[in-house]
C-alpha cells in the first residue's frame, strides 16, 4: 500500500509570514497566501489534561497531520483549517502546528505536524 493511498483528506494551509515588530517589540501573528486542497490525513493521536489557576483538569486533543515531503506550506507555526474527511464532511475548526517532524533522508515520503485545535 503506497504512502499516496493513506492521504485520505484534503485541508487548507495558511503559512506563516514574517511580520514587524510593533511598538512593544512584539510581532504579531501574520499568515501569508493560503494553499487549498492539499491532499492530507488527519489522525486525533492523544488527549492531555491540564490544570492550572484558572481552569481545573481541562481535557485538550492532540491531532497528528501527515503530508507529502513536497508541501512546502507547512511550516512552524502554520495554521490548518477547513479539513474535508473522506465521508465528505468538513471540519471547520482551526488547528496550530505545535510541533514539525521533517524526515532529512533520501527517501523521505512526508511530514508530520502535531496540531491543537483552536477552533
């Protein structure tokens, strides 16, 4: 089974964009063209539960992306939104790249981005 046949759902990526500080040397979040229907697979892996002075035991999803190793819209900090599943539904949440796994090798097939959902 081909690596192409796991890419199951499609999403639109919005990579991030350089921006400029502002007068608290702060760079807001800027994003830059948006790439429509890349071919994807979206996988919830993990739920974490979390506490602290404001919130006691708030459960919050991890969700892995994988990608083909050609999609060069993926990069830190990008932003996925409008997944489309196989079934044909549509996922309009947003989610935020936490973390980026990219294989260096010869034979390197995809990417993998762990994503939160920040709806």
């Amino acid at each position: 089974m081909s690596f192409d046949s796991q890419l199951i759902h499609t999403c639109t990526i919005k990579p991030t964009a350089s921006g400029t500080a502002n007068v608290y040397n702060n760079v807001p979040k800027s994003f830059g063209t948006p790439v429509t229907g890349v071919r994807c697979r979206l996988v919830e892996t993990r739920e974490k539960v979390s506490s602290d002075e404001k919130q006691e035991n708030v459960t919050q999803s991890v969700y892995m992306l994988l990608v083909k190793a050609d999609v060069s819209a993926l990069s830190e900090k990008a932003e996925i939104s409008l997944v489309t599943l196989e079934d044909g539904s549509t996922i309009t949440d947003k989610f935020e790249e936490t973390e980026l796994y990219v294989r260096r090798g010869r034979n390197s097939r995809h990417k993998t981005a762990m994503l939160k959902r920040i709806s």
